[in-house]
C-alpha cells in the first residue's frame, strides 16, 4: 500500500488537470449517514425508497420528514479533513473540478469553489408549480412547506431516481471527466448513473484512475488505483 500510495502521490503533483467523483463515503466520517448498508434505512423505510418522485407524490409529508431530519442532522455536522484537503488540492492545480453526488453542502462548507453537486444541494428548495429555486438554511421546514412566490408545494432540490440530472451540469461534468490527467474517485458504492460512467469518461480520455473506499466496488477493477480505507485517513496522506 505504501508504495502504491507514494505513487498516485506522485502522479497527482505532476498531474495539471484533476477532476474527483465524491459520494456519500466521503462525508460518513463527519456523521452523515450513507445510502447503501446500514445507514440506508430510515425509521424502517429504504431511503431509497423515499428518494424517488413516487414516494412524493404518493406521501409528501413522510418525504418532508425524511428531508427535515436530514437537514437537522446534517445542520450539527461539519467537513472533515478529507473535505479539507480537497480545497487545498484546489488551491494548487491550473485546473480542478469537483463533482459530488452528495447534496449535504459539506463540501462548499470546507472551501471547495469549481464544484459540480449534479444531484442538487440539501439546503436548496424547488416549488413543485412555478419552480422557483430558493436556498433555505432552516433546519426544519415544517409538514409540507409551501412557495412565498406562488404557494405551491415545495419540494427538496435534489435529484431523485428516474429524474433527469441538471443538462449543463451533467455536460460539465462529463467535460471535465474527459479533459482531465486524473480522476480520483472517492466514497462512491458507483452503482448509480450517471456518476458511475464518469470514471471509464476519465479512463477513456487517457486519465489515470484511482478509487478511494472503504470497500471494493464494481468499478474497482477498472481503476489503475484502487485504496480501501477510510477517505478522512487516505485523501489528506495523497496530498500532503
Ligand atoms: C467510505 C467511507 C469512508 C463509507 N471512507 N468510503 C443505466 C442502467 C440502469 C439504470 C439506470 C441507468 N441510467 C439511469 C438509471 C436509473 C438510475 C440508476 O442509476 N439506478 C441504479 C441504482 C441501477 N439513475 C437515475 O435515475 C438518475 N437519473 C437518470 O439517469 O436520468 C435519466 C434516466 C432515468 C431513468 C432511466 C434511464 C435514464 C438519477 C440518480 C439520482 C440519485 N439520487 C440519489 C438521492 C439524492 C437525493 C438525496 O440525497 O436525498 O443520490 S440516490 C443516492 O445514491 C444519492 C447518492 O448521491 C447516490 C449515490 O450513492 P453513493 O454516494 O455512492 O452512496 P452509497 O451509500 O451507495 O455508497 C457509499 C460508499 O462509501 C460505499 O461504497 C462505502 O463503502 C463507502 N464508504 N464510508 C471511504 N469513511
Ligand atoms: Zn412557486
């Protein structure tokens, strides 16, 4: 491990244009819980299951009370070094993106500045009639949170199964996977797409690879890299 960890050390100084795929892993060590395993369950319900416009449209106010009690939960926690060494990496490349699945906000917390959240943000709402964006910090929206536009229901701005990712972002993201010297992957179980296909993006365009997670996953085979470990402890040794 020591070797290969001074090697991607390596190639990540001499590499001019970095682009990272974060996921839910990445921000686990801050408190927040993830999808898959043992954080996916929610009062007995499969988040999952909630994170679709079906369970929406079906039960809105048992969405809502999924929603309120991530943004309470998450409100309390904080970015963690793996966050915090990401925003120094930033700071150093000519060229650097960010693309996070994550919608926690913990990664515009730490600092980072180019970042693609290309399954929305947590701390942002979207009325369900006329559309309307609007950021809103509160930790607790209430049952079922209505629009000061239109007083339409409102809905979390964030992207769910089956829901198409934002265009401009996606293209963004897909720009920047192709055009970069190296990918790192980080935190992802890589089974959702678009996310997933980002990597073989970076691979195709000629990038080295490298995927940081607890556990192997369906991509690990693939990548020129690939560290199990905690993301807190690996990414901030990467790029000390
Ligand atoms: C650590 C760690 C530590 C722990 N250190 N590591 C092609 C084929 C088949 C299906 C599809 C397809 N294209 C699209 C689909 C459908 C679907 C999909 O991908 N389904 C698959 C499950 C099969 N995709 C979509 O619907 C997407 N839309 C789309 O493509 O539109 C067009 C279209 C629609 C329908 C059909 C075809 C085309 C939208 C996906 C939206 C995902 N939304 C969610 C919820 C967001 C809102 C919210 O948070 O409330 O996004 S679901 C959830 O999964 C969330 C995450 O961002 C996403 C990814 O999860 P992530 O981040 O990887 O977390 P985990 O928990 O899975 O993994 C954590 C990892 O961390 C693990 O591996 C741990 O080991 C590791 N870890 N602690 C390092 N300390
Ligand atoms: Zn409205």
């Amino acid at each position: 491990m020591e070797k290969e960890i001074s090697a991607l050390k390596n190639a990540i100084k001499g590499a001019e244009r970095v682009t990272v795929l974060t996921g839910a892993g990445i921000s686990a060590e801050s408190g927040v819980p993830t999808f898959r395993g043992e954080g996916g369950l929610w009062r007995n319900h499969d988040v999952m299951e909630l994170a679709t416009p079906y369970a929406f449209e079906r039960d809105p106010e048992l969405v809502w009370e999924f929603y309120n009690w991530r943004r309470d939960l998450i409100s309390k926690l904080t970015f963690n070094p793996a966050h915090k060494a990401l925003v120094d990496l930033e700071r150093i490349k000519p060229s650097f993106t960010l693309i996070s699945q994550n919608v926690d906000g913990l990664h515009l917390l730490a600092g980072s500045k180019n970042l693609l959240e290309i399954h929305g943000n947590l701390w942002k709402v979207r009325c369900t009639r006329c559309n309307e964006i609007t950021l809103d910090l509160s930790p607790d929206m209430g049952p079922l949170p209505k629009c000061k536009t239109c007083g339409g229901l409102l809905r979390p701005h964030v992207v769910w199964f089956g829901e198409s990712l934002d265009g401009e972002l996606l293209n963004r993201a897909v720009d920047a996977s192709k055009n970069c010297d190296i990918m790192l992957v980080i935190g992802t179980s890589s089974v959702v797409q678009p996310a997933s296909s980002l990597a073989f993006q970076a691979k195709d365009g000629g990038a080295i690879v490298a995927e940081i997670n607890l556990e192997a996953t369906p991509n690990s085979q693939f990548m020129d890299f690939a560290f199990h470990g905690k993301a807190g402890e690996i990414v901030p040794r990467l790029l000390d």
